[in-house]
C-alpha cells in the first residue's frame, strides 16, 4: 500500500521500534494525563495488540529533501483495530499528536490514512471521544463523523466516552 506524505509529514506503518515514543505522546496528551496512562503499561499494552491484530500508524516530520528526519521522531501515531467494533467495524483506539506538532494537519493525515486502510471493512468508522474533550469531538465533526451516543463512566469514574462513528459505502 502507497503512504501518505504531505508537505510536512509522512504516515507509514509502526513497528516496535516506534512503541516508547508514542507511548509517551500518549502519556503526556490531555487523556493521557486525566486517564493517568503511564508509559510502561501503554508500551506493554501497544506491543501485544500490534503483536495480534493492530495496526499502528505513525506520522513522522519531512526533511526539506523530502525525506523522514534521520532521528525519525514521530510527531504523532493511531492505533488501529481493524476489526475493532462488533468484529466487523474499523475502530480507532487511539490517536495521539505530540505537542509541537498539533495543529500542523498530523492527526487530519492520521485520521485520513486510518479511513484509507480499513475502507474494505464494514460500512462505518467507529471512535470513542471522552467527554472533555471537546478539541477531539470538534475535530472528527469537521471530518464527517457524527455523535451516536454516550458510554456513561465507561473507562473511568465520571468520564463519558461519546460514541462517534463515520459511515462508509
């Protein structure tokens, strides 16, 4: 399958390798911190799923030749599910920017290639979006996904997770 590259960045598949610096990204992110994620148990977690059935994804920043940067820093990752929700649906578990590289377009080619992978699965795209996190619901609106319900404190104590899914034909 062809990456996706942009004027900035590259997506392409994640390997072990990638693990410890998106497990940071994740630690460090809003949900990182309201979940209390801590860096040893996501890379544990990332590196059985990955080792399964998952998919990691990971956006790493453009030399000016083009070119991924030698020290190949990732600016930001999605971890897949491709059959995720109900055996049949693409779930995206979770999608992470590191802080320097937010709103640079990272997580719209993230979200782009996620859709592009897993469009020969089932008819929608599903995600779940914690309640507070009202940058997150925003961002995947503007990217045709909808509301379709609430999971009350379904991870955590006094935390809903909204329920968003993208339909697909």
């Amino acid at each position: 399958m062809a990456d996706i590259v942009e004027k900035k960045f590259s997506v392409t598949d994640g390997g072990r390798e990638d693990i410890p610096q998106c497990a940071a990204i994740a630690c460090h992110s809003e949900i990182g911190r309201r979940y209390g994620f801590r860096v040893a148990d996501i890379e544990e977690k990332m590196a059985a799923s990955i080792d399964r059935t998952s998919l990691l994804l990971v956006a790493r920043a453009l030399c000016d030749e083009g070119t991924t940067a030698a020290a190949s820093t990732v600016a930001g990752f999605a971890w897949i599910e491709p059959r995720g929700a109900f055996g049949q649906a693409p779930y995206l578990k979770l999608i992470a920017v590191d802080e320097k590289s937010r709103s640079s377009g990272v997580g719209a080619l993230l979200l782009a290639e996620f859709e592009r992978r897993t469009i020969s699965t089932g008819t929608a795209w599903l995600l779940l979006v914690s309640d507070f996190n009202r940058r997150a619901v925003s961002f995947y609106e503007r990217h045709g996904y909808a509301q379709a319900g609430r999971l009350p404190s379904f991870a955590k104590e006094d935390i809903d997770e909204i329920i968003m899914y993208k339909r697909h034909w």
